[in-house]
C-alpha cells in the first residue's frame, strides 16, 4: 500500500449526514454508479485489484431494526442515538478511506417467523407464547414452564415433538455448559423480506459506493436463519451439534480464512455486546490456534459501535449490557487487537504499516 493510496479523501458530494437517521433512507444504486465514474477519475482512485495490501472492513448487521428507533431491536446504547451516530461514521470512515479499503463485507442477520430465539417458538404450562426480554433455561423446561410450541413439529422435526422436547432441553445444556449465555428471547427482528432486514440506507449507500468506485463487488454473509440454534457470530452458530450426535450447522470457514489472509481487518458494527462481541471471539479464538501475532492485524471501530440497552420507562435502563462490551473490549485488546476510532487517520494506527 502506497502512501498515496493511504491518503484521505474528501465526502462525495451526494453524501448527506442526516440520512443516517433516516428509516426509510436508500440510495440509488444506477445514481451511485454514475456518480462513483466520475468521482474516482477526480479523485485518482484505483481499481482495488491493484492494491499491494488488503485492508478488510467487516460490518456486522447494520441493519433497520438494529438501528433505528422505529426498528423492531434498535441498539441505542446509553446516549440514545447509538446506532445512527455509529453508521453515519461508518459511512464517512468508508468515503474517507475510499481509495485503501480493498474489501467491505456487510454481515445480515436473517431469520423466519419461527426461532428459537424468539417467543413464537416457545409457549408455556398454559399454551401461552412467551414473551422477549426474558431468558429460558433448562430447569424451566424440566418444570413444564417452557416447551415448544407444537405447532411447529410437522414441518420443523416431521412431527416428532419427543424428538424436539430433547433438542431443545439438549440446547440450552450446551449453552449453559459453555457459560457464554443463557438462551435469551428477543422480539422478532431482521425477518427475511421485511423492511428491517435492509441496510442501514446511509451505509447502502457507502458500500455501494465503494464497489462502483473500485470495481470490488459488495460483498455480504448471511447468518441465523437455522431455527435450532441462535448464530450471534458471523463464524458459527452457537451450538453445532443436535442432541442425537448429528450435525446440527456448520462453522463458516471460508469467510474466516477469507479475513486471516487479509492483511488487516477493522471491524465495526452492531451490537457490541452480542454479535460484535461474539463474532470477534470467534476470530480470535481461531487466531489463537494459528498464531497469537494475528491478532495484532485486526482494529475494532470503538466509536461504530453500541451495546444493547432496554430502558425502563422510568429513565433507567431495564438491562444494559455496556459493562459486558466493555469488558470484551479490554479482553480483545489484551490479546493484541487494537482499539482505535473511526475519525483516526489510517497512518495513524499501530502496526498498520501504509508505507
């Protein structure tokens, strides 16, 4: 990477820093096209092709429901604004960068009606479905509190609720063995067809941007539409393995060799507390078995990122799990990740070497 490919550039001017409060924002992508021709032949922007060093910008599931307060899940962190301030600066990182990022990769969290991981799945001793915010275990389910909803055997195990009953008492086991969480049921979000599963638009639009601009495509992975395990990280779900010593899903391999090939990775996205936080340990667990000095090639986004909060109504917080992001944080940079901001320039950052 040359020191002119490392310099920073200035925000198209289409870009608009309200649109990242915007729900119904969205580019559009014949317009972003046209105007990326122009702009790369003004602004000396290479094809990334070229590029001697592969920068990887990782952004996980910045999607509406996550980021909006009309979203089904918005992640507002403790300002109340956490998501949108966090995209906008995803956005102008990206424009700013434009001309060093090789690779962007937008993670999608995707599900269906029926999860376990939502309330649907569920009902209990009186045939009710649950509610989200609340946690299920595997004493509730030995005391008939929680249990599948019936409903969904035929075409979920063909029939088989025996079957069923033992796979998810044998779920919550294994996720209460490996002592990450405990089962926690959200509301419905990022359902696959509905408005909340897109894109922030004002980070559509960045990425778009990018790949017209370096002639790389826009690159996603899509993770949690298996209705047997959650899949917080974009590496693996939480739980591979059914209760009958089948496979139950997959590690995705391929994308983790696709970032640990990369010269260096930056990772921002939502929620910091779950599936940023669970994505980057996975990562670093894979790098720990390779060789402990990759770590030092991955940079976290401090400042695009927020932790899951439920007010109280009362102006508190019924849950915040800022602490448990924190303390990921300080973990991940202990093992020799950096922790940088979004507004420091490239050749700024430790062991980045841009010349």
């Amino acid at each position: 990477m040359t020191k002119a490919n490392a310099k920073e550039l200035p925000l198209p001017g289409f870009y608009n820093a309200n649109h990242a409060a915007e729900y119904g924002y969205g580019p559009n992508a014949g317009k972003l096209q046209r105007d990326a021709g122009a702009w790369k032949a003004a602004q000396g922007v290479t094809a990334a092709a070229t590029d001697r060093f592969n920068l990887h910008l990782l952004l996980i599931d910045v999607q509406k429901d996550f980021c909006f307060p009309d979203g089904s899940l918005y992640v507002a962190g403790r300002s109340g604004r956490g998501a949108i301030d966090d995209n906008r600066r995803i956005a102008e990182f990206i424009y700013r960068n434009l001309g060093t990022l090789t690779n962007v990769t937008a993670t999608l969290d995707t599900h269906f009606a029926y999860q376990i991981f939502f309330p649907s799945f569920w009902v209990d001793q009186d045939d009710q479905p649950l509610q989200p915010y609340r946690e299920v275990t595997r004493e509730q389910l030995e005391r008939g509190q929680a249990r599948p909803n019936p409903a969904m055997a035929k075409w979920l195990c063909g029939g088989n609720y025996p079957w069923l009953l033992k796979q998810v008492k044998f779920y919550c086991e294994e996720l209460e063995r490996a002592g990450k969480y405990t089962l926690y049921l959200w509301p419905p979000h990022c359902l696959l067809g509905s408005d909340g599963h897109a894109l922030s638009g004002v980070v559509q639009e960045a990425r778009l941007f990018h790949s017209y601009a370096r002639g790389m495509q826009s690159w996603v992975e899509v993770k949690g539409g298996n209705p047997l395990t959650e899949n917080y990280s974009v590496m693996r779900p939480e739980v591979l393995m059914r209760h009958d010593g089948q496979p139950l899903a997959q590690r995705n391999t391929q994308f983790l060799k696709t970032l640990l090939t990369s010269d260096a990775v930056v990772i921002g996205g939502q929620a910091a507390s779950h599936c940023v936080k669970s994505s980057i340990d996975d990562l670093l667990g894979e790098i720990v078995a390779q060789d402990a000095a990759l770590a030092r090639k991955v940079y976290l986004l401090t400042d695009c990122m927020s932790s899951v909060t439920v007010p109280d109504g009362k102006g508190g917080f019924a849950a915040d799990f800022t602490p448990q992001a924190d303390a990921a944080l300080k973990r991940f940079a202990d093992a020799g990740m950096h922790l940088v901001k979004s507004t420091d320039p490239l050749a700024s950052w430790p062991d980045l070497h841009l010349a």
